[in-house]
C-alpha cells in the first residue's frame, strides 16, 4: 500500500462507502441575495430552480411545454433563497448566479438522505 493511499487520499470509494455507512450524502447549500435584482434578474432565477410551463396554440388546439426547474430534479429550500442541492444541481444553479451577477454564497455538507 503507497503513502497516498495509507493517508486515504484517492480514497473516493472508502469516503462513500463511510457516507453510505453513516447514511449521510453530499450536498451543497446555496444561498443569494435578491434584494438588488431587478425583476428579470429574479424572474430568470425563479425559471431555473421551479421550471416553466408554456401554453401555445397549435392547429386550433392548445399544446403544453413543459420545463422543468432544478428543484424538479432534487434538493430542498431552507429558506428565503436557500437552497440545498446534491453537488451537480449546485454546480447548474451557480453557473446561473455568476451569468447573471448574482451575489451568492456556497457550503459543502453532509446530511441525512433528504432533499
């Protein structure tokens, strides 16, 4: 066994299998400040994280396009723009917030399996 492995460095697969053990899972809290936005800003924030339904009329009917958000795809909010999301969710909802200049502040944690 090398010094690196002895360390538990590169030891992705004993971490998860700790955070299975423990049941616990990776997440990521995301937290932004609106106060300043205008309302494209948080209307463009608000699309990202619920999604979008559309209604558009097509050959004398009414078809229906949906759009889901990232909270569709899992995570919770804790409160008043807080959210917390498995680390891939929060990667997509932080490239939002830096395109649109968005001030916002992000943890690394563990928690039980919700959200």
């Amino acid at each position: 066994m090398g010094e690196a492995a002895s360390r538990g460095e590169g030891g992705g697969k004993e971490r998860d299998h700790l955070l299975d053990r423990l049941g616990l899972q990776e997440r990521t809290i995301v937290s932004f400040d609106l106060r300043r936005l205008d309302h494209k800003c948080r209307w463009a924030i608000h699309r990202a994280l619920h999604g979008r339904v559309e209604r558009r009329r097509v050959n004398g009917g009414e078809k229906v396009y949906r759009y889901p958000g990232i909270l569709h795809e899992g995570g919770i909010r804790l409160g008043q723009s807080v959210y917390m999301l498995p680390p891939e969710l929060a990667s997509r909802l932080i490239v939002v917030l830096r395109d649109l200049h968005v001030r916002f502040t992000w943890r690394e944690v563990y928690s039980p399996g919700i959200g």
